[in-house]
C-alpha cells in the first residue's frame, strides 16, 4: 500500500527537490501541500507550491499556512540561499489554480479525521502550522500514521548558529509544542542531511536522463551550489527535504535512536534541538515526562542518492 503523504513545506530548492521525490516514487502518493513561512513568505510558498505541482502534473491540494512564529519576531527569509523566488531564480509559469479554502492547520485536522491512521506529514520548514493542529485538536495525534520532521542538529552543529538548524529556529516554540506532542515523530536532522552532497556532475546526468524534470532540479541546483560553495566550501549542494520522505520508502539507510526532544526557546542558544537518548537518566524531571521520539542520527550516503537519482529518472516527461 502506498504511502499517504502531506508535506508541509516552504519552497525553497530542497523543497522542490523533495516534492518532485514525492511525485515520482511509485511507493507515495501526494495528497497535499500545505505551505509555511520560511525560505520564502507563506504567500510566495503557496505561488511556489501550485507552480511546482503543476509543473509535474500533480493535483494534490494546496493550503497555505502560517506566515509568521508563534511568539518570537520573524527571522529574514532565505532568499540567499534558494533565490530571490526560493526557486533558484528560476522562473516557471503562472500557476493555473489557487490554493483551497482552508488553511493550513485546519487542512492537516480535517484530512486525518477523513483518513484516521494512514496519514504522514512530512514537515519540511518551520513546524508552526503543526503546532496550530496541535491547538485546533489535540488529538490528531492519535490520527496521524506519522510525523517525520526535516530538522534540528542532534550530534552535530547547527546552520544558523553554533547549535540551531534553520527550520527550528524560525519558530523554537512551535517546534518545542510539536516535540512535546505524543504522535509518532521521527526527526531527520543535520546529522543525516549533511553527509549527502549532490554534485554538479550528478545533476547533468540526472539532466541528461530526464531533461524536463532533471532539467529544473539541475537548473536550481547551480544557484544552491553557489550558495554552499561559498558558504561551506563545499562543490556541491545538500538535499536536506528529502531525507523527510525517504524515510518512508528506504528506512533500511538510516540508523535510528529514540528519545525525548525538546527545545531552547531564548537566549543565544535559541533554537537548539535537545535531545536525551532512551535509558539515559536525568535530574530535570521534564525529560521524563516527554514523549519518546526517533532520531535519525547516520545514513548510507551512497544508497541514498542512488536512490534519488533512480526515482526522478522514472518519473515520465509530459
């Protein structure tokens, strides 16, 4: 049986990237995209969001959400990173539908009430349109089949600051309300997303394999690789939405590790994931009355993008 799925995104470039992995394997299938502030504005992820499906001949359900943090001010945009549009500066045409009418929080309640337990949100920007189901109906987490979270820093550094990855920190409340929640959440972090680098080689052949669809992810691609040339030093650009949906079809690559999660919510170490193993005893007595979480915390980096690469090559060219 398929994977149902709803991403929850802000697209961005590994956005695109994860979305046109939803579309292409043969193990998903796409319900919707529900779109959060983040890399872009929530009104430009929504524009995004219905460009790209319909650019992939999709018809999933868009819903916008959020456009701003629960409590802190808003962090400037992403645009260094994915492009003055958050899609490499590449320019697609003008969607041909709107977005439902329905945002964002209410879209994720009323789609697991009308399919209880088969539901996976794979949340792959801020985590503020979650935090909002949890307050609209606390017991969606009884209805989900999954969260799996593109987030956080486990074992490793952060991208923002010395210990803050950027979907967390954009809204540290949100995701402390999410971690808090007891639904089962699975967390891919830094730890699994920065040991994979696709390289400009591997995006012209992936062009060369699929043009259409090849073609655009290796057309954004140069503008991410440029950012993380010269930020990171590294020839060559990481997928990090991805890992939230591969986990779902190819969880044999990863090596998992449960334990409670929380969040630093102020100070200079705001948006810090916190993460206490299974079976590790501590004096705070919070951490015992947090939920038990996964934590993927290594991948094959080899199998993976295999992978990726085999999934959009199998997508057909309209």
């Amino acid at each position: 049986m398929k994977h149902k799925v709803v991403i929850d995104t802000d697209p961005g470039i590994d956005d695109t990237m994860a979305i046109a992995y939803a579309v292409a394997h043969p193990e998903i299938d796409l319900l919707g995209l529900t779109t959060i502030f983040g890399n872009v504005s929530a009104a430009e992820a929504t524009r995004n969001a219905l460009c790209l499906l319909d650019f992939f001949g999709h018809d999933a359900d868009v819903a916008q959400g959020e456009s701003r943090p629960m409590e802190i001010n808003p962090n400037p945009h992403s645009y260094y990173v994915h492009g003055h549009n958050g899609l490499g500066d590449i320019d697609l045409d003008a969607p041909k539908r709107r977005a439902i009418d329905q945002g964002a929080a209410e879209y994720l309640v009323e789609i697991t009430r009308k399919i209880p337990g088969e539901i996976n949100i794979c949340a792959v920007g801020p985590l503020t349109n979650l935090a909002k189901a949890l307050e609209l109906d606390p017991t969606i987490t009884q209805r989900v089949k999954s969260v799996v979270v593109m987030g956080g820093a486990v074992y490793r550094r952060g991208n923002v600051s010395p210990v803050a990855e950027a979907n967390i920190w954009n809204d540290p409340h949100a995701a402390d309300a999410v971690f808090a929640a007891d639904w089962p959440l699975v967390l891919a972090p830094l730890d699994v997303t920065t040991p994979v680098v696709l390289s400009p080689s591997f995006f012209a052949d992936l062009r060369s394999a699929n043009s259409r669809v090849g073609g655009l992810l290796a057309d954004m691609a140069q503008f991410y690789t440029r950012f993380y040339r010269s930020h990171s030093g590294i020839e060559g650009c990481i997928p990090h939405d991805v890992m939230a949906l591969s986990w779902l079809t190819i969880p044999g690559v990863y090596r998992q590790q449960r334990g409670s999660m929380a969040v630093t919510t102020q100070g200079p170490g705001i948006g810090q994931t916190l993460f206490q193993p299974t079976g590790r005893r501590s004096v705070d007595p919070m951490w015992m009355e947090r939920p038990q979480h996964t934590a993927l915390v290594e991948i094959d980096p080899g199998f993976f993008t295999a992978d990726y690469f085999s999934t959009i090559v199998g997508l057909k060219e309209h």
